[in-house]
C-alpha cells in the first residue's frame, strides 16, 4: 500500500497572514492546510520513491491537465535532479491529457477526457500517470480503462492529493503526496471555476467564495 502524509480532519491548517497569501484572495480562503514548503518536501520524496521502482526504464509522464501542471513541472524537476545525482537515472518524455469532472465545488459524475485520441501513442511504454488529486476516483479510473485499450507496458498513478469522503469508489494510487480531508480545496493550481491556481499554498476554500465565483 501506498504511504502517504496524512491531514487529519481536526486539523486545525495555519492562519492566513502567517503566508504569503495574494491579496485578491485574502477574504475567499478558511486557512491554509498544506504550505508550499510542505508540498515540496514531500514531492521530492515522491520523486525519489518512483525513481527507486521505476529507474532505468523509459517513462512517458502524463500530465492530467489543468490541476497537475504544477506538482507535474516539480515533479519532473526532482525526478531530474536525481538523475544528475545519482547512479540510477530514468529516461523521461512527457505527454499531456486533458479531463474535466467537475462543474463549481460538484462532481458531475461525468468524466470528459481530451486528447485521448493520442494515448494510442502510448503503446508498449512505461506509463507515469500525474494527478494533481483523488477524490472519488471514478476519473482516474475512466482514464485507466482508456488507457489499458492502448497496451502500455506498465503503469503507475501518482497523485498529490487523495480526498477521504464517503463517495470515493476505493480506487487509489501506486504513489500519493497526502491523504486530505473531505473539503473543497484550492491552490498549488487546484482550482475553483478556474479561479486559484495562482495560490502557493493548499488552502481550503470558504462558502462565501463558492458563491463569489460561482458559475
């Protein structure tokens, strides 16, 4: 089973103006739950532990847009500088997907993937699935069967984020940064509506902001 960093439901997270925290959202954000600093040490470890089982095979990293491009890029930047410093280096192309779940703070219980059409590209290789998070897992696994059609080699998911809620189909991941409360959370470029993703921090979104920007 995966290890993981587990954020308990009690917990208390870290008052705003402890953090460098963009103004236009000061009055949108409850607290902060996982700073940035906390995020990269646990992705370093992240990228250490793929390298260790998955090293000196050729990955393709596929990068689940829009959520994951930044723990993608810092990822990927770790998973390099292991491979400068290190004995054991991994051979490393990347690829980008699409998929959408989620219309305001719901699921839609519809999983649109974009680009799909080029996982075909995908046959025979080795698979690292970037996910920025893990809520019911119906969209991962959506992904995976489409990507099982393709005949990759292996493939492995590795998701930041992985929420606790009674909705969660018990899907989970082969690597996870951090086990989550059940709440809306934003920033790290998670988003709300499009709306956060230039937030640092992790930080759990307030009910007056769901309605600010809701679409």
């Amino acid at each position: 089973m995966a290890s993981y960093l587990q954020i308990a439901d009690d917990e208390k997270g870290h008052d705003l103006d402890l953090f460098c925290v963009p103004r236009h959202y000061e009055n949108d954000l409850d607290k902060v739950i996982i700073p940035h600093g906390l995020i990269m040490d646990r992705t370093e470890r992240l990228a250490r532990d793929i390298i260790r089982d998955m090293g000196e095979h050729h990955i393709v990293a596929l990068c689940v847009l829009k959520g994951g491009y930044k723990f993608f890029a810092d990822l990927l930047d770790y998973i390099k500088a292991l491979n400068q410093n290190s004995d054991k280096s991994v051979p490393l192309t990347v690829d980008f997907i699409r998929v959408k779940s989620y219309c305001n703070d719901k699921s839609t219980n519809s999983v649109k993937v974009i680009g799909g059409d080029e996982l075909s590209n995908l046959s025979g290789k080795n698979v690292l699935i970037v996910e920025d998070i893990v809520e019911t897992g119906r969209t991962m696994q959506t992904l995976l069967s489409l990507l099982s059609e393709c005949n990759p080699k292996m493939v492995k998911v590795v998701s930041l984020l992985v929420k606790r809620t009674p909705r969660s189909s018990g899907y989970r991941p082969d690597y996870i940064g951090f086990e989550v409360p059940d709440a809306f959370l934003v920033g790290y470029a998670l988003d709300y509506n499009e709306y956060f993703r230039d937030l640092s921090h992790i930080c759990i979104l307030n009910d007056q902001a769901k309605e600010k920007y809701k679409v």
